[in-house]
C-alpha cells in the first residue's frame, strides 16, 4: 500500500477507537476499504451483523440503501455514510409511487399477490412490501413464506425474480428493473473465455441476465459463492460474474485459486459506480466529522418491520428514535 495510504487507513484505525465506530464494508468495496472493516459481506450478512453491533457509531462502506437497512435495525446508533451520493441502479428503477399505482392496477383487476422487494429498494419501497429478501434468502421466501395461493409482484431486479420464479416454479410477475454492473456482462466475452480457460468454472450471481446463468456452473449470492469456491480444495480456476472487487474476498480466504473476472481483468466496466464512490478519504472523513449521517426517515418505521420479519431469525424488536432532520449532510 502506497504510504500516503498507509498515513489514511492509521489515522481511519484511530479515529474509530476516538468516536467509538465498527466499520462494516460490502464484498463490492475496494480491498484497501474491506482491508479495515471490522465486518465484511453481502447485504443479508451486514443487515444480520448490524443488529450486533456494540459500539455507538456504524460507518457503513457500502451504498445509501445498505446504510438505510442499518440505520432501520439500529435506531439508537449513528450510521455514517461516506458518501451519501452512493445509489444503485435497482433503487433507481422502482420509484415508490410507480410501483404504488402498479400494486392498485394489480388489485383493481382482480390479482391476489404479495410484493417480494429485493433489497436492494428504497425504504418507502420496501414500506409496500409484504417481504424483504436478498440473494441469499430470496429462495426460501418465495418457496417458504409466500403464501401458496398468491402470486408474487418480484421488485425491481427482473434478472433475479426471473432465476427465483425458475428454481421455485411460482407464479410471478416482475418488475422491469436490473443492475447495471452485472446487466452489461457480455455472453461473447464470457464464451471467449471459456474457450481459452477449458478447465475454469464459472460462478455467477443472479443478478445476471438469464444468457450469462445458462453458462454457468454455479449460480448464486455472494455468500453462496464464498461457499461454494471454499468446497475445492485443489487449485482451480474460476471465472467470476459478478462485481470486481468480490475476487478481493475470493483471494483472501481461498489463495490457492485462481479468479479470473468476466469480462476480462483488462476491463472495469465490471466495478460499481456507485460502490466506488466510497474511498479510503471519505471514510477517514465522515469518522472525524461525524458526517454524512443517515437520519431516520418517516417511511423507515413501516419499512424496518418488512426488514426484520424477512430477514432477521427471530426478529429483533427495534424501536424508532424520531429525528427531524432529513439525511444530513
Ligand atoms: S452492483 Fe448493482 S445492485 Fe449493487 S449497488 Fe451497484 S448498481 Fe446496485
């Protein structure tokens, strides 16, 4: 590490015995960021370890609707957000009013459903769902909480409510959104490397298009594919679907593999803009100022009951502090 860095992540590392914090970083962070948290992992895995934390203060390395999920299961503490800015193309898709009037549409014309959010949605989004899921439990709740008799309104990741209505046989409609990290993965470069690497294998997350998870060997959330990798003991290659900055974690617990990203290492179309908003500066930053802080928002106490019947076992009870100000800055 360069030691300009190296000056950043000490004073980061001092700063959180001053105020008190745990860092929690995403699979998706950049390794020098996932390098100092305390916790890392995917969505269902943060969402679980914030309700343990002890310390006063949550920097959340990750995006504003992870920091949200945080801040929903954990009133009392501050969650900071490096950078607020920090969306995801999911949230985007599904703005709250459209999928009101859908859900209307859907009622007024005779259907009998629940509403399954991928959680990768805003707080008012998952406010009008039946159920919060991530790529890690989305399987079970569709086989095993969904009511049989009801269909399913999948929002807003139509790659993953298409791979979850496959392996489950539900009867499902699904919104028209998708991530633009893993929509792009091309099925040219994917096969292009397939043929120059015959013995790899592929491991793919369901957020891909449907092209890209016929050609793979495994498919699978990021905890899954942690899983999944850790079962080969010989050195193996893989080529991995998924974001970039995943094979940071692939590299460090299984060494011994070699990790090949789709579509190619020479390419970053692969890395998320929105993750990368978050740098080793920033983090330093929101810890010695104390901002920016994600504050409770009105629609979170509808939403944090979704979160914590979905994926929390057995529920945490949480009680909402009520804050008046908007998302500081
Ligand atoms: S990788 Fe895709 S789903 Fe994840 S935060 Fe980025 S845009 Fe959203």
């Amino acid at each position: 590490m360069p030691a300009i860095l190296d000056d950043i992540s000490a004073e980061i590392l001092d700063l959180k015995k001053k105020i008190g914090a745990t860092i929690l970083a995403h699979y998706y962070q950049e390794g020098e960021i996932q390098a100092l948290a305390d916790i890392t992992g995917d969505s269902l895995k943060l969402a679980r370890e914030a309700t343990k934390v002890d310390s006063p203060v949550i920097v959340f390395c990750g995006v504003l609707f992870m920091a949200e999920t945080a801040k929903m299961l954990n009133p009392a503490k501050k969650v900071l957000l490096p950078d607020l800015q920090a969306g995801c193309s999911l949230v985007d898709a599904c703005p709250a009013d459209k999928l009101e009037r859908y859900q209307e549409r859907l009622r007024a014309n005779g259907h009998k459903f629940q509403t399954v959010c991928y959680i990768n949605s805003s707080a008012k989004v998952k406010a009008l769902s039946d159920w919060v899921v991530t790529s890690g439990n989305a399987e079970d709740v569709v086989r095993n909480k969904v009511p049989q008799g009801y269909e399913i309104l999948f929002v807003p990741d139509k790659h993953l409510g298409a791979y979850i209505k496959d392996v489950t046989g539900r009867d499902m409609i699904l919104w028209d959104g998708s991530c633009m990290v893993h929509e792009i993965f091309s099925l040219g470069d994917l096969l292009k490397m397939k043929k120059q690497h015959p013995a790899a294998k592929t491991i793919a997350h369901p957020e891909c298009p449907a092209n890209i998870l016929g050609h793979a060997d495994f498919t699978g959330g990021t905890e899954a594919m942690i899983k999944h990798v850790g079962s080969f003991t010989a050195p193996t290659e893989f080529l991995v679907a998924t974001e970039a900055n995943m094979m940071w974690e692939l590299q460090r617990r299984f060494p011994q593999h070699t990790y090949l990203g789709v579509p190619g290492v020479s390419c970053s179309c692969n890395k998320c803009p929105h993750m990368a908003r978050n740098t080793l500066e920033k983090v330093r930053d929101c810890m010695k100022f104390g901002k920016p802080e994600v504050l409770w928002q009105p629609e979170f106490d509808k939403a944090k009951e979704v979160l914590a019947r979905s994926l929390l076992n057995p529920p945490v009870a949480v009680t909402p502090v009520v804050e008046d100000h908007p998302h500081g800055d």
